[in-house]
C-alpha cells in the first residue's frame, strides 16, 4: 500500500488529528517497514540484556586497580564535526595520558560499512579531534570485547547493551552526554534508552543537572565533570552598542526548539522590524522563516566570536542537557536568553544568565528589553569578565580522579 | 550609501526558502501558537465569573473525530453525561491543517455503534471564538487550549486531559509547546488518577480525576475453561504502546511455549517482520472482541504513558493483563490481578509464562473478572458530574 493511501486510510478510521501528528512524528519512516533492526540497537542485544537480574560486574566487582587500567570504550562511528563523539575521544585521550590504556569498539546497526582506516586518518587531520595511540575496531557480536579488560565505557544508549553483555566482571561505566530518552516519543526506542540508566553502570556526566537526574530517578550512581569554557575562542572585542541578536538555529536536531524560536523571533521582528537577526548552526535556506534573518549556517569555530560580538543578546533554547553556548556568548559580551527549567538552571550558575518561561510573546518582549537596555555596553563588559574571571576546572582532572576512586569500589547493594 | 541601503535591503528582506523546502507544521494553528502568552494569565482565569444558572451552554473545543478514534469516543462519554444533567453542549471543531467538514463529521458519529447518543450542535472553530451565550470552554487536546486561551471569552475553562501529550514526541518545540497549555490556569478533570497528579504536582494544575469503568454488557466471562491463548495489543504506529518492545518479549514467550497462540490485535500487522507465528487479527469492532478475550490467559499491554482502558477490560473478560511498571499505570489502577512487570523484554515474557502456566488459572481468572465488577462508567460519570459542578459553583 502507498504511503498516500496509507494515509486516507488512517484519516478515515483515525480523524485527522492523529493521522496529522504520527505523519510528523514519523515522516522518514514507511510505516508499513517500519521493522525491527531500525532502533540503534541491534535487536539481539536488546533480547538478551536482562537487567532485573543483577550481574556479576555489581554483585562481584574485581579486585581495585588503579595504575594500566585497561580500558574499551564503544561507540557509534565518528563523523568528522559530531560534538558528542569529540568530547568523548577527548576524554579518552585523558585515559590515556594518565597512563591507561584504551581499545575503540564502534558499534553500529547501519549496513554501511565502518571504515576504520579513514576514521583513523580523521583523528590524527582533525583539530578537534585528539590523534589517539589506542586501537580502533569493529565491534563484532561473536568477538565481544577483551576478555582482559578491566573497565568497558557506554558511551550513546544503545552501545549499554553490549557492555551489559560482556561475560566478565570488567567494571562497567557510562559515559553520559545527554538524557537521550528525551530524543524519542514515549516509546519503544524511549524505554530501551531509558532502560539503560538501570543497568547498574557507573556514570559520567556532562555537567551536574544530568548526573543528578540519573541519580534520582534511576538509582545510577556516578560522578560528573563541569563545563568548561575555551577562553581563548571568545572574548569581548566590540564594546560599542549592539542592534543585532542571535539565534541558535538546528532544525534537525529537535531539542533546539527551531519551531519555537521561530515564533519567538517572529515576534520579536513584530516588535523590533529594525534589528539583525542572526541565525547560526545550520544552514537554514531550505526552511520557511517568514522574517528576515542572516543565514550565518554552520559557521568555524574561529567565525563565531566576529558574529558574537555584533549581538545584544542570544535566544538559546536547550530542552534536555544545556549546551555549552550561553557560557561561550557570555564571554563576547552576548546576554544569553535561555529557557527556564531544571536542566538549564542546574548546569551553570551566573546572575547574567537570563532565563526566561516559554512562551513566544514573553521571550521576544524579554529580547527587545535587552536590545534597549540603555546599560547595554556595560553590563556586557561585566558578564564577560565574570565569564572570564571563572577559574575553569579542568574537566579532565575530575574526570581521572573519579574514575580511578570508582576503580577501587566494591560491590552494589543489588537493586531491588 | 547605495552599497549599504542594497546591503540593507538584502538583509530586510524574508529570504526565499527554496524549492521543496521544509514546511513547518504543528498541531496548533501557528498564529495561535505565536499569540498565546501565558506568562500573562488570562482574565476569565484570574477572575472566574460565578455560574449561577442551573442550565449552562457548554463549548467544547477539539479536533475532527474519526469513527475509531478511541480518544473522541470518551470525550462523546462525557458529554453525553453533561447532556443528561440538562446542560447544552456545543462542539467546536479545530484543525490545523485538515480540511474537514462539519456536516460529514458528524454523520460519522450518529452513525457510529462506537458513539454514544448526543443532541450537541457542530461548528468549525474560528478565530471569533465561541459564541457569546457560552458559559464554560472546555479545551481537549493539548492544540485545542490555544484556541480556548485566545478567546477573549469569560467563560470558565476546563481541560479534559485523557494523556500527557508532551510525551507524545521527541523532546522539541511540538513537545514544549503541549506541556506549556498545562501553565495556561485552566480546571483540569483527568482520565485516572496519574494524570491529575502529575498535572497538579509539576504544573500546579487544579486537577481532578474520574476513574476507569468496564462495561460489562461488553466484557465478561464466556469461556471458563483452560485457555491456550494470549493477546497482544499491538499498534506500531502508536510510539506508546510500544510495540517493538512487546515484540521482543513475545518471541521470547513464543519459543518457551510454543504450544500457546499469539493473537495480535488493534492494527493490521501483516507487513511486519514479527520471529513467531501469530493470529493477525487486525482491528476489530467492539463486538468481537470479548469472543477472541475469553480465548486468551493472559494479555500483554504495554502503555508507556496514562494506562490504557484495556487492562480493566481483559480483566473483567477473565484475561490477565500483564503490564509494564510504572506510576503512569499503577496510578490509575492499582487492581491486584494486574501484572506489573519492569518493562524488560525476558522479564515481560517470563511473567506471562507464570500467569499461563498456573494451576489455578481458572479460579484466577474468575477473581480477577469479579474484581473489575464494580467499576462501571456510570460511575466515571457521577464523578465527572461531581467534579465539574464543585468547580463551577465553589
């Protein structure tokens, strides 16, 4: 049946509405295909993890080692601009540096083919990339991993099940960059996600609202490391009045709210028709935005600070893990909008952060309010030095100190 | 000059989006998305106006019903009660994006069995608002309490929740802007008691409930014999019924007892690849329901959000409903025949092969059936009834 009948014929038995809200749920997938092996876990891992029963890496931890720990970490194939897979290697690389050793698993459910050689030439031409000395492999299902390591990283949900696969006792930890359930509907891909907070891994966390959150609602112990901002990419340079603002803008990535900042600024361009908007991020020519903007799509890191510094104020809108932009448009002088909850407010305290309800009308009036502050120049100059002033902890410190604390603990009261 | 007022033509002007472009649709209408600002509350909440009228012309806003739509069907439920009570009821439809006409929606549900008797009158939604004799706006989906919030109507506001819609999508603007209507100061009255609990303790909603009912006339025991059967509910293009999910349990049901059928019903599954064989039953009317219940020990029902009416239900036709955990089902029903299970997959199929394979299956059933006795929608009405007229008059 065509995708187009298909669609009648939910509007005859559903009512539009629900045939409206699944066609724009799920408008890349044929629902009639819509088959298993489509989630990012292989369906035989998902069979044969079996968390309500506790397992050896928590009832009977190895003895402590803290010095060669001999690490595996498993992950999605790389892409040469993915921030996730970046900060991952970089902390890889501080395993390494501290005298531990790491072998790389790529784990993927996609036919294509992995190419390690290439991934490998990636990390050693990429700055962003650290060029690092440990081994890079295919995750093969018959192989698993070493039976000599001593401590396997999760790095994105799906790669969990593998590690709560592996037959030893290797300690197990999760190196947790998101609250990833949150990028699905409430679901089948949402539960397995969530699923693998109760495993019984210890985790990493980007910034404290996420470790919290594990802790809390999924009993997952673990430690997390604070964000860090890079002093030398951005720094206040025009400190004449501003009448321009910025949008953080990625359509594809739902938890940036695209359609919602769109009808903040629609408004805002009511309120204000005279005012630059700047959208950065991606490349937004194929949307519809019915007020003019700049199209500054996914600039260099060296780009952004010139852009930064021509803008009054930032709309930033992070609806799971905060991003690391209000802190970076901060220091170049930017007073960052930004939506008002848990997950916003816990990662980074500053009275200059300036967190707003969602609603459309109430964003655009607070972004107007900023534009027109007659304080404008110098309450800019006095974010950016509390920005610059912060003495920022090295996230890899923390990061070496927790894990090699977490190398000697003994075992887990088994859940109930 | 000339090159910067070009340069300032080029930027003040709305770019092109090219061709094919990405359309941005939502359930609300976008206008009503970017003009609702409830940072700032609405009069007809911060000043409710008392109703003292015995007979109150009652607006209820939604979207277009389909015959099957489970969701419309209990708002129907309702205001039927509210018509029986003397009220009169006016329907305003609200959509987005589908064309739709008054008069063919509601030769649909007259003709309906699956519709109860109702004598509401029908109009599409505009942006005039609800006419000028209505006393109390009732919003339903969460797309509908934009249009209600932008009334400049005094008329009372309710919200008849039946799930938490936000956790209908990815985490996103869709998602935010459904859980904002939660902070628009409307009276909610909630399918079970989750969704009143959740909407007051994290939105400080007043919020009350009516629980479940299961008709009897339409589920019951037939059968009192040893079942050899079970059931799934299955619905692949709903995310929270999780389909996948009870997929991976039943092949693993499936290959420790395979001398018991799978029935499959609730969507026509066929060109899926599901590892066991099965009985596609695909939908099917209400009336032929019980017969394939009262086959079946045991039901797999999975509701990742408000429980669904299913699990009161099986029960009431002697079926044990296995469930997933969690405050969002046992919040609504905390009935002891219920099987809640954590939502793994080998833990899932290791409890519906408990529940097939006990001694006393049939004396279990029977109890579990008789346990369901009393909850009627009757009921569900009266507190429907009660909630409504303390809001009102209190």
């Amino acid at each position: 049946m065509s995708l187009f009948s298909r669609a009648v014929r939910s509007l005859k038995t559903e009512g539009p509405r629900q045939a409206a809200s699944r066609a724009f749920n799920r408008m890349a997938i044929d629902l009639d295909t819509n088959r298993l092996g489509d989630s990012l876990v292989r369906p035989e891992d998902a069979v044969a993890v079996d968390w309500t029963v506790p397992q050896l890496f928590t009832t009977d931890p190895p003895a402590p080692k803290t010095k060669n720990v001999k690490t595996a970490w498993i992950i999605s194939p790389p892409g040469r601009t993915s921030g996730g897979h970046q900060n991952a290697f970089r902390f890889m690389d501080f395993l390494e540096k501290a005298g531990h050793s790491v072998t790389v698993y790529f784990y993927t459910t996609e036919h294509r083919v992995v190419d390690v050689t290439a991934i490998r030439t990636m990390l050693q031409t990429t700055s962003a990339y650290p060029d690092l000395a440990g081994d890079l492999r295919v995750y093969d299902p018959e192989q698993g991993f070493d039976d000599d390591v001593d401590a396997i990283f999760a790095t994105g949900w799906e790669t969990a099940y593998p590690v709560f696969r592996h037959p030893t006792n290797a300690r197990r930890f999760y190196f947790t960059q998101d609250f990833e359930p949150a990028f699905y509907a409430s679901g089948s891909d949402y539960v397995l996600a969530e699923n693998s907070y109760r495993f019984g891994f210890h985790g990493f966390s980007a910034g404290r609202w996420l470790s919290k959150k594990l802790t809390v609602d999924y009993a997952m112990p673990g430690d997390f490391y604070d964000y860090a901002v890079d002093k030398d990419h951005y720094s206040l340079t025009n400190t004449a009045p501003r009448n321009e603002i910025l949008f953080y803008a990625r359509p594809p990535t739902a938890r940036r709210a695209f359609e919602f900042g769109r009808l903040v600024l629609t408004e805002f361009h009511r309120l204000r028709p005279d005012i630059t908007i700047n959208l950065v991020g991606w490349d937004i020519s194929p949307y519809y935005v019915p007020f003019p903007y700049v199209n500054h799509t996914a600039l260099d890191i060296s780009q952004l600070n010139g852009v930064y510094n021509r803008c009054a104020a930032a709309l930033i809108l992070s609806l799971t893990n905060m991003s690391l932009l209000p802190m970076e448009v901060m220091s170049s002088g930017v007073v960052p909008v930004v939506n008002d909850a848990p997950n916003t407010r816990e990662i980074f305290e500053s009275p200059y952060m300036d967190y707003q309800p969602l609603s459309p009308g109430s964003m655009a009036r607070r972004l107007v309010e900023l534009v027109e502050n007659p304080d404008q120049v110098a309450y800019a100059k006095a974010m950016a030095e509390s920005v610059a002033a912060i003495d920022w902890v090295d996230p890899g410190d923390t990061f070496i100190a927790a894990f090699e604390a977490s190398m000697l603990a003994g075992p887990n009261a088994p859940r109930p | 000059m000339a090159l910067i007022s070009r340069v300032i033509r080029k930027v003040f002007t709305v770019p092109e989006p090219l061709p094919g472009s990405v359309p941005i649709r939502l359930l609300v209408k976008t206008e009503d998305a970017s003009e609702v600002d409830w940072s700032i509350p609405h009069p007809a909440v911060v000043n409710p106006v008392p109703l003292t009228a015995e007979k109150l012309a009652i607006a209820w806003i939604m979207s277009p019903p389909g015959e099957s739509s489970g969701g419309h069907q209990n708002i129907f439920r309702f205001i039927s009660v509210l018509e029986a009570a003397g009220h009169t009821v006016k329907v305003y439809l609200y959509s987005a994006h589908n064309p739709f006409t008054v008069a063919s929606v509601r030769h649909t549900l007259v003709n309906s069995p699956s519709y109860p008797d109702f004598t509401a009158t029908f109009e599409t939604h505009t942006s005039a608002g609800v006419s000028s004799d209505v006393d109390v706006i009732f919003a339903t989906g969460w797309e509908t309490a934009y249009a209600s919030f932008r009334d400049t109507s005094l008329a009372r506001r309710f919200y008849f929740v039946q799930d938490f819609e936000p956790y209908f999508y990815p985490v996103g603007s869709a998602s935010t802007l459904a859980e904002n209507t939660y902070r628009f100061g409307f009276t909610a009255i909630t399918a079970g008691g989750f969704l009143a609990d959740k909407l007051a303790t994290e939105y400080g909603m007043k919020a009350s409930h009516y629980d479940f009912g299961a008709n009897r006339d339409l589920y019951r025991i037939t059968h009192d014999e040893p079942r050899k059967e079970i059931f799934f509910y299955a619905r692949p293009p709903t995310e929270r019924r999780g389909f996948e999910l009870g997929i991976i349990a039943l092949a693993l049901f499936a290959k420790e007892r395979p001398d018991y059928t799978i029935n499959l019903a609730g969507w026509n599954v066929r060109s899926h690849q599901i590892p066991f064989p099965y009985v596609n039953l695909s939908e099917l009317r209400i009336d032929e329901l019980n017969a394939v219940y009262n086959r079946c020990a045991a039901g797999l029902v999975i509701s990742l959000t408000n429980m669904s009416l299913l699990p009161l239900e099986l029960l009431s036709a002697g079926v044990i409903p296995v469930v997933n955990d969690g405050p969002n089902n046992r919040l609504v029903s905390d009935n002891p025949y219920i099987a809640y299970t954590p939502a793994s997959p080998k833990a899932l199929a290791r409890r519906l092969i408990e529940v097939v394979d006990r001694a006393d299956a049939i004396e279990h059933a029977r109890a579990g059936s008789q346990s369901v006795a009393a909850a009627s929608w009757d009921e569900s009405g009266r507190a429907f009834l009660a909630i409504f007229e303390a809001a009102i008059r209190g």
